[in-house]
C-alpha cells in the first residue's frame, strides 16, 4: 500500500507551527505527527485532558479527535520567545464551542530546532475563561 507524502518543514517555528494548525483543520493525521520531534519524550495536553507523552499516545488521542474531521481552529496573537535551538509561543486558539458558540483556547506551543527542521516537542491547551484576550502587539498566523 503506498504511504503519504508528509512535505518536510525545514523553515522557522512560525512555519512549522502554520502547518500543524493547517494539519489540524484538514484531519490529517500524518501530516501532523510529520511535525513531531523525534525525541520519545514529546508532550501534549489536550484542555482539561492527561498529560500524554511519547508518539503512539499522541498520535492515538489526534486520531480520536480527528476522526470526524478538522477542527477549524484559527491561531493568533502569536506571543514567541525563542533562542537559537527553542522557541516558546502562546497563541489564542479561535474555535466554535458545540453550542455553536464562539469559543477560545490559550495554547502554548514549544519547537526545537533539530536537524529536520523546526519541530514539536510540547503542545499544551487550555480553556481561556471570559472574553478573547486583546493584544494588540501579537501577531496573527495564517
């Protein structure tokens, strides 16, 4: 059976970090993990969810919310803090709630540069409470 070709990020965190938001809202999965380090000790915390650690975890919890389809999720006001090997960005994550409501999510995602590229090595989201934070010295990513 052939295997998908996942296209290779070897630009910026910023563009690595477009791609899995664009990997998100199209469900695909091997696009996504494509964009993991390779290190065994990754991390992502889905909101309100377990800290789950290493690929098969993390790849088994997106293959459960990505089975219906994308999540339509629009990144913006980028906070990065970064060094020449990491760099550390908060976003606000713009969704739909299931009541069809706006919703938002703060997001702290975390990249090391490795020699494949910018990739993830955390990915942390939680419910952001009251009205969507303004700063107007954040970026918006597309």
């Amino acid at each position: 059976m052939p295997t998908k070709r996942v296209k290779q990020m070897n630009g910026s965190a910023v563009e690595t970090e477009a791609a899995f938001y664009d990997a998100l809202n199209r469900a695909d999965l091997d696009a996504l993990m494509a964009l993991w380090a390779d290190d065994d000790e990754i991390v992502c915390v889905h909101p309100g969810g377990q800290r789950l650690i290493g690929h098969a975890a993390i790849r088994a919890s997106w293959s459960g919310i990505l089975e219906h389809g994308g999540l339509h999720i629009m990144p913006s006001q980028l906070h990065e803090t970064h060094t020449l090997m990491s760099s550390v960005h908060t976003v606000v994550e713009g969704t739909t709630a299931a009541s069809g409501e706006p919703a938002h999510l703060i997001a702290t995602n975390v990249y090391s540069k490795t020699p494949r590229g910018w990739r993830i090595v955390l990915h942390h989201v939680s419910v952001a409470p009251g009205p969507v934070p303004v700063d107007t010295r954040a970026q918006i990513l597309h």
